[in-house]
C-alpha cells in the first residue's frame, strides 16, 4: 500500500484504468489519519512551524486541502498538468476568458451555454475583446472567420441544445496553426467518454454543476490546463486576485460525485439512447437532436473522439400546445434547468437555458417555442418512458 505522510506527494495512478482512478482519486486517503475519505478542511488560514517553514498551506483562497485533491483529482481524469476548482461553471469560464487581452479575438461555437454567450458579450465585450460565432462542424466556416487578432477557439461539443459535434483533433490542429488557444467546454460528455486533452485541445472547462457532481445538489466548475505552465500560473493568479473558488464543502461533495462518475454515465447513455429510439416513434415528436442517432449527421466525428453519447437529447413536437401538456403532466420527470444529475430534467430552452441569447440566434438554430431538451437520469428506463408517454399522449 502507497502511503503518504503529507500533502505534497501524490500519485498519479498511471497503472490504473479511469473507473479506479475515478475511485482513488490523488492522495486517495487522508495521509495522517488514513481516513478513507478526504475530510473537508473547514480551515482559513494554516500555523506555522517557524520563521520560513510551511506545510505548504498558507490561506484557503490560495489552497486548500481538500480543494487540491479536486483538482489533483480532475487533472489526472483529464490528463492535464494542473486543474482549479470555481465556485461556478461560470467562473470557470470567466477564468479562460481572462486570459485574452484588449484587441484579441475569439472564435466560439454558434449554438452554445446561453450563460456563456452573456460573458463574451456583455462581459468582456466592453473590454474591447472581439467574438464571432461560428458552425464549429463545419471547418471551412470556421477558418474563413479566423483573423489576424484571433487568440482562442471556444467550443461546446456536444453542443447545447442542438447537440451538434465539433471534430476537436481538426479543430485543435487549426487553432495551432494561427497561435490560438483551443478550449473545450467538456461538461456534457465528462472525461470519462471524451479526453479533449488528448485530441490536441489546450484547455478544458466544466460545469462540474452537471455531470461530474451528478446530483443537482452542488455548484461548481473545473478548469484543466494539458501542459502550458505559463497559463495554468495566469489562471492560479485569476481564482486568487477574483476569490472564485470553490469552498471545501463543495469539494468534498464533487469528489464523493466522481467516485461515481463512470456507473453514473454508463447508466446515463444506455437510458438515454432508449429514451431517444422511443421519442424517434412518437407521431407528436418532429425531430430528434441525439448524437448516438447513426444518421445524426456528425456521427462519423463522435465515433472517431468519443466513448459514449451521454444523456442528453433535445426534441421538437408539432406544437405548442403539446409543449404546455408535456411539462404541466410530467410527474416523476421534473420540469426544471439545468442537467446532468441523477434525475431525469426537461427543459424549456426558449425561456429558460437560452432566455438570453439573441432572438434571431435562436431562430436559426432552431430553439422554438416547440423545442424541448431533456436530460435523462438514471432511473429505470420503462419509468421515464412511461412517464413522457402519459404526459404527451393521454
Ligand atoms: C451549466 C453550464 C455552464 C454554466 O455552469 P454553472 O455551473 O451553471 O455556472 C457552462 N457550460 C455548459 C455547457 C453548461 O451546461
């Protein structure tokens, strides 16, 4: 048995396969008690033995113990040098995008987090930062709006709610060649079915809100750096100077989420897949946006970068009025935002996700007053379909 007297050694667990490290985590156990689960350091500031001696914890802005074996944690997962812990999805982002300067430019997929649309444009906007939205899968668009100033691609895939896939290894290959950065907004397949890193990507972000928590008790969001010590630093700089870290509390039940993360996604996708064949046979449903669909028209790229689909499908119907019916009789299924948890959500993205992003943007997707997204839980299968059956058809 590995066994660590102190909090600077940790192991990587190289030799084990992502469902174990998932499990074990950094340190794994408690190295001074062997407490089997990370206790949560309810502690601001840390004594010193002496004039110049640390035990490498100085204030809990700065470090944490039980916020560094999150970040361990979720940078061994998504094999990168350095993870952080934010109190939000949000700050998370906010983080990435602070790393662009006056002047630059940054490419960002068209159908993405309506949150995220509000922090390049409302945000950063007035900070003379420049955006263009762009069809991520289709790689002529996306290098004919690149310009001379452009220092990051930002990209959802798959993306939120249209679900259309990027090809992140095209993608990264692209940003390379005009010294952009590459980030991807890894929330809604988790490491666990999508390594970004791997694929070329610089940077990952989540929502750890959703899936990496997985149960809607807990917000939270996750930046991983693949190799670059100089931006990891920037970023290290930016959660100290804002204070947007995540509080050890929160870290401790992130960490207890990930334990579970690859049974939960398992579940996830084969419910999910059920859910979206079943929809496909409605005569009320119109269309169906899945990725694990064959004829999905990006499957090819999802095969190629991915081990899973996930548990995430939007759909349109013939009308409003059905709209209404569904989420006024849904019944073990909830009608609420957000996604990712343990139960099964239906969301509203009109009015609700995507309120805010531009009406003529949302025209073009498709984001109607007919369109509903869903994130399927893990509860038995026959119990989510029967529930949407009794509230779409009786
Ligand atoms: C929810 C979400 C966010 C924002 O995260 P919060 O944790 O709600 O702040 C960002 N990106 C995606 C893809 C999301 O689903």
């Amino acid at each position: 048995m590995k066994n660590f007297s102190n909090y600077t050694d940790y192991d990587k667990k190289d030799n084990l396969h992502f469902e174990s490290k998932a499990v074990h985590g950094a340190l794994g156990t408690e190295p001074l008690t062997g407490a089997v689960s990370m206790p949560i350091f309810q502690a601001v500031t840390y004594r010193h033995p002496a004039l110049g001696e640390s035990t490498g914890f100085a204030y809990s802005r700065l470090e944490n113990p039980t916020r560094q074996e999150l970040e361990r944690t979720m940078a061994i997962l998504e094999g990168g040098i350095k993870a952080f812990a934010f109190s939000s999805g949000q700050a998370a982002n906010m983080a990435v995008f602070s790393l662009l300067n006056p002047g630059d430019h940054v490419l960002l997929s068209d159908d993405i987090y309506g949150g995220t649309f509000r922090i390049i444009g409302d945000v950063f906007g007035k900070y003379g930062i420049e955006h263009t939205y762009v069809e991520m899968d289709d790689l002529d668009a996306v290098k004919a709006a690149i310009k001379p100033n452009t220092k990051m691609f930002f990209v959802e895939t798959p993306t939120n709610p249209m679900m259309k896939v990027a090809d992140i290894q095209a993608l990264s290959e692209i940003a390379k060649s005009v010294g952009a950065l590459m980030v991807v907004d890894n929330t809604f397949l988790t490491p666990y079915f999508q390594n970004p890193l791997k694929l070329g990507a610089d940077i990952v972000t989540h929502s750890s809100t959703k899936y990496l928590g997985g149960h809607n008790d807990t917000l939270s969001g996750i930046v991983v750096v693949k190799d670059n010590e100089e931006i990891a630093e920037k970023i290290h700089v930016h959660i100290k100077s804002h204070g947007s870290q995540l509080a050890p509390m929160d870290c401790w039940l992130l960490l207890r989420g990930i334990k579970t993360l690859p049974v939960r996604m398992d579940r996830h996708n084969e419910n999910a897949k059920k859910v979206a064949e079943w929809l496909r046979t409605q005569p009320k449903v119109k269309k169906v946006y899945y990725v694990g669909f064959e004829d999905h028209k990006d499957y090819a790229t999802t095969i190629k970068q991915t081990r899973g689909f996930g548990g995430m499908i939007s759909f349109t119907v013939d009308s409003f009025e059905t709209v209404q019916k569904i989420l006024r009789n849904v019944d073990m299924i909830m009608f609420a935002e957000s996604l990712g948890g343990t139960e099964t959500l239906i969301t509203y993205p009109t009015t609700q996700t995507h309120e805010d992003t531009p009406k003529d943007v949302k025209e073009k997707l498709g984001i109607t007053d007919r369109f509903l997204r869903m994130s399927v839980g893990i509860e038995n299968v026959e119990d989510i379909i029967a529930d949407l059956d009794r509230a779409m058809n009786s």
